[in-house]
C-alpha cells in the first residue's frame, strides 16, 4: 500500500496486471472513480517526484482497463537496456551476498517509497494509539461484605482468630480492644448475631496511582437477645479499611461507633437473674451479684403492675457502673447534671422480614450510675431502675410518626412506676413545698419545665408529672391509663384525643381537675 514501508513492491500505476485488467467493476464508468474508495487511503503524488507524465492522476492504476497499450524502447537502446540489467543483476547478487549492503538496503527501503510525500492539504491515515491501563489499587464492596459475614461466623464458633485476622496485626491496642468486645459478645445469649454491610461512609474504595487506598465502611451488628428484644435490633460500626497497594492483603485499621454498648466500653462480667441480665466491669465483679439482685426486684414490681398489651420485654438488659467516664461514654457524651440512668431504645433491622413498620423499636438498653450521689440506698437504687425499666417497657410502642411525645407522659409514666409503692407515704419535699405555695399554676409541666437547666426544678416538674399519671389511675383505673400512655407514643400529636377518650375530658378540664387532686393529695 502506499503508505506502507517498502514501497517498492507496489505495482507501477503505468503497467497493468493481468489482475487489473480484470477487475474493472472497481470503477463506476459514469465518474472514474472507485465505489467505496477511501480517499484518504491514497497519497497524492506530484510530476517533480516520479517519472510520469505530470497529466497521469496519482490513481491512475485503477484505469487500467481503458489504458491504451505502450510501445517498447526503441532497437537502438536494446544493447544498452541489456548491459544495465546485466551491471543491476550483478550488484544484486553482490550486495545480497554482503550483509551489511543489505542492511543498507533495507534501512533505505524502510524509509522511501515511489510515491511522492503527502502534500499538506491531504492528511495521512495513522494507527490508533493503544492504551495502556492505569494501575488501580481497589477494594470491592464484595470483599468487605465477606469479611464482615466471617466476623459474624467467628463470633457464633468462638473462634477468636478467625475474628481477630481482619485487623492490622500491627496495631497492638486495636488487637487488644477487639479481644475484648469478642469475649464481652461471646457473654451474651443472642439468638441472633452477624455483621453485614451497610455502605461507604466517607474516602473511595479505588485510587488510580496504584498506591495505598483507605475508606470509612458502615458495618451492622445484627443482634437480638432473647426477652431483651422483641425482634433483631441493629449497632451500627464504621470500619477503616485499608489496602496499602495492589495485591496487599485488605486490613481493618481502626472502628468506631458513635452509639456505645456496653460491650464496646469495658471488659465485662455477667450476673443473670429470672428477669434481668447485669452486666458490669470486671473491676465491679464483687457489686455485680448485688445490683442484680436490687434491678430483679424493680423487674417482678413493674411487670407485676403492667396493665398494657401482652408484646412487651419480659426481661432488662443493664450495664451498672460507678464509673462517670465509662457512665458518660454510654451516653456518648457529657451527661446532663443529676442524671444517674438512662434508657436508650435500639432500632429494629430494616430488613427483619417479620418487622412491624409501625413498631420501629426492638428493644432497650439501661445503663445505671450505682454511685450517683443519694444513690447507693437500696431503695433508691431498685426505684432508679423502675423508672429506667418504665422507660423500657413502653419503648417498643413508639411509633414512626413525626412528633416529639409530651415529657409529662413519658417521665410521668416512669416516675408512676417508681413511685406505685410509696405513694401517700413519701413526697419529694421539693414538690409538696411547690404545690403548697403560692408559684404553683395549676399546669402541667412543659417540656423545657422538666429539661431545663435547673436540675432542682426538674426534680419538681418530673414529680409534678409523675401525679398527672397517678391521678388518671386513681380517677380512671389502671387499664384507661397505659391505653392513653400508650396511644400518645404510638401517635405523639393525639395527646388531646387519647386524653378525651381515657377521660372523657378535654385537656383544660383534666388540668383543673388534677391540680385541685394534687394540692389535696402533696
């Protein structure tokens, strides 16, 4: 071809072949020119660079069929044309012989051709350049998937290092805190534990440079202990992920949570009782027995005083520590002055094939600070922990609708619980000097009246509260109460609708009602 090395081999346009002469179809007769001929396959040539008349087209090849025939050299050149063939023949035979003249020749060869060079206004046909791959260091979302399927696998074998392998085995302190949350998970009787992949929480998967490649992975824990949880509940982890470069093992370098269990805080140690199960720092071991004991106490009274539908926790799961660093690391951050318990509800799995849409809860978690100050008497302790097991039992009521429930039935309720035993007995002073004097409105407490930021006065408005609850079981019965406390977590803004069909009352009317009961009764 012509633009091909080696031109040479190209049969002169003005001497037909035999396979010229007989393919003429090639041409269309009506424009001399070819069908389907590419015009920028063909270089152009010009009369100063080849030894045709300048009038021949450059293609004039495919014309062949139509060329008139050439006359030979004339008889008196014949003994010249003869002697040059003889002199060419012998510079052949010479220079084939002769390796380096064929070197030579060759290297001429690979840069001449009997055309003449393209002119500047026809551009020449290049190869496509090939593209070389960039190297790219990856790690697939199959591959994370697996390992957290292999952690959940170790976890029910108790095989500690099949557990422990994903993790950078040069990270001593990741090592040691893994160990642990191992041994502290392999103490709770689950029914159900895996981890199974959620998605990217922040970096790439990839990097295209070939080096080392990081990512944040959102990782659940799929759990559900039995009694604790009424369906499989979820803990969501961010894993590190690292691959240093291609081929490099994947490695887990770091985890992370913003919403602590207490497996994830200490090393633990578990006393079970019928109702409860107690876990609590090794270092805590000789308190353990006793405050399990104290929580099964609040565990059998609450239970015994539900009066409410039959699906609810029929046992607790608490973490007790008088520890305030690990206390507040449970509440993932600084608690709130006078705080000393908490109940924190945890979320059903999305993907539970049995999950109620509108029961978003599967269960809760109670942590205990046993050493707050005016809480180490036995009944102070076993009273905090039915108001925490209150909070628990109700928890799974909550509903998806929008709304924050009104504080005076959530704490109302707790504190009614803690309270069913010493009512008429024992006020908070606080309170009956409050609704004896002359500041008391006759309301019931607001929201911001019972989170404020007056710790003393919350104490108040959560006691305040806790009268509300106790006025419509005594005015009402037990059975009216926990169907309005339970309506208004199923539907926070039917607070006034639960009320009127508990009541019967509009909520002005109850209010008055309540506060004429309570300045009798405090």
């Amino acid at each position: 071809m012509a633009d091909q090395p080696g031109g040479d081999d190209k049969v002169p346009a003005d001497e037909p072949t035999t396979q010229q002469a007989a393919e003429p179809q090639g041409v269309n007769p009506q424009t001399a020119e070819p069908r389907g001929a590419d015009p920028q396959g063909v270089e152009p040539q010009t009369a100063e660079a080849q030894d045709v008349e300048p009038q021949v087209p450059h293609n004039a090849h495919l014309f062949v069929a139509a060329a008139p025939a050439r006359r030979g050299p004339h008889p008196v050149l014949i003994p010249v044309v003869v002697l040059g063939a003889v002199l060419l023949l012998m510079l052949g035979l010479v220079g084939f012989g002769n390796p380096g003249a064929r070197e030579v020749l060759d290297t001429t060869r690979a840069h001449t051709s009997p055309a003449a060079p393209p002119s500047a206004a026809s551009p020449t046909t290049t190869a496509a350049p090939t593209s070389t791959p960039t190297p790219r260091t990856e790690i697939t979302v199959d591959e994370v998937k697996s390992v957290a399927t292999a952690q959940g696998d170790a976890l029910r074998a108790g095989d500690l290092n099949a557990f422990l392998a994903p993790y950078d085995q040069a990270k001593p302190e990741l090592l040691a805190e893994r160990r642990r949350v191992f041994a502290n998970l392999r103490l709770i009787p689950f029914t159900r534990a895996v981890f199974r992949w959620d998605g990217v929480s922040s970096g790439s998967l990839s990097t295209r440079d070939g080096g080392p490649v990081n990512a944040d992975v959102s990782v659940e824990f799929v759990h559900q202990i039995p009694g604790v949880d009424l369906a499989p509940a979820v803990q969501t982890y961010r894993w590190t992920v690292s691959r240093e470069a291609i081929g490099a093992p994947l490695r887990i370098t770091a985890v992370a949570n913003d919403d602590p269990q207490a497996w994830d805080l200490a090393e633990l140690v578990k006393v079970e009782r019928p109702h409860v199960i107690l876990l609590a720092a090794v270092a805590d071991r000789a308190k353990s027995a006793q405050w399990a004991d104290r929580a099964e106490t609040a565990a059998k009274r609450d239970l015994a005083l539900w009066k409410g539908p039959a699906d609810i926790p029929s046992r607790f799961l608490v973490f007790a520590s008088p520890d305030p660093g690990t206390f507040g690391q449970a509440y993932g951050g600084d608690t709130p002055e006078g705080t000393v318990a908490f109940c924190s509800p945890v979320l059903r799995d999305r993907d539970d094939p049995g999950a109620d849409p509108a029961r978003p809860i599967a269960g809760s978690r109670i942590t205990w600070d046993t050493d707050a100050k005016g809480m180490s008497a036995y009944d102070a302790q076993t009273g905090v922990m039915r108001h925490e097991m209150g909070h628990a039992l109700m928890a799974g009521f909550s509903g998806t609708r929008a709304g924050r429930m009104p504080l005076w039935v959530v704490e109302g309720f707790a504190e009614y619980l803690e309270w069913a035993d010493l009512f008429g007995d024992y006020y908070a002073p606080d309170a009956r000097e409050y609704v004896r004097g002359r500041s008391f409105p006759g309301k019931i407490p607001t929201d911001d009246q019972i989170y404020g930021e007056d710790p003393e006065a919350n104490g108040i408005n959560y006691h305040l509260s806790m009268t509300v609850i106790r006025y419509m079981v005594d005015k009402y019965g037990a059975g009216k109460t926990y169907t309005f406390v339970i309506a208004v977590y199923r539907e926070p803004g039917s607070v006034d609708a639960a009320l009127k069909t508990a009541t019967g009352l509009d909520k002005a009317t109850f209010e008055a009602n309540w506060a004429k009961w309570v300045k009798s009764h405090v």
